[in-house]
C-alpha cells in the first residue's frame, strides 16, 4: 500500500461507512461520498447518534457536509450486524455451555442451584 499525505490517504475509505466525532460532541454516522484538500467531508445516509447514559439514539440526516476543522475523530465502521449477530450468538451458546457445565459439576458432588422460579420455596 503507497502512502499518500494528508486527506490524501482518505481516497481508499470513499463509499465506507465511518464514524465521525466532531468538535461540539455530536457523533454522525454514514458513508463518506466526498473529501477535499481541506478534509471537508460529504457523508450520506448519515444518522447522528445521541447518547444518553447506556442508552442511544439515532436522528436520520440525510446527506451532511461536515466542514473539515470540525473533525475531531473519523473512524470506518467495519463490522456488519451479521457479524455481530453471528458472534453473540456464539457467545450465548458459550455461556449456555458454561452453565451446563457447573451445573453438572455441582450435581456430581451432590449439589444444586435452585431455579429462579422456585427460590420463593427456600
């Protein structure tokens, strides 16, 4: 891979989803279409991502040109949900698995976990 200066180096991520943090705080997130000497950015379908505590929100925005001095922080987002979907649901069969284990080693020295339905009886 050549090296290129500057916003230069930005060519290769056109048409890539990304994050961008701006100088105010705000969050966007969208596909970057355009950049110029300036580092001026052009994203479209970008949503703004509002944060609240653990919780989240998105605002759609449609296409934004985000003037380049007000970049802080640009990062390409590279995980499909796909992804992400496929991983949880192996760390979910990991964690069942895990469970079953102590379960079963428990019972094999004589003890049990009582279910949450029946912890009332104890």
């Amino acid at each position: 891979m050549n090296y290129m200066p500057g916003t230069a180096s930005l060519i290769d991520d056109i048409d890539k989803k990304h994050l961008v943090l701006l100088r105010d705080g705000r969050t966007l997130i969208g596909f970057l279409r355009s950049i110029d000497q300036f580092a001026n950015l052009v994203f479209h379908q970008t949503v703004e991502r509002i944060h609240v505590c653990k919780k989240f929100g998105d605002i759609p925005r449609g296409i934004f040109i985000v003037r380049g001095e007000n970049v802080v922080l640009l990062g390409e987002i590279q995980v499909s949900i796909e992804e992400i979907l496929e991983e949880q649901r192996l760390q979910q069969q990991a964690k069942q698995k895990t469970e079953k284990a102590k379960v079963t080693a428990l019972k094999d020295r004589g003890l049990s976990i009582p279910k949450a339905d029946h912890l009332d009886e104890y």
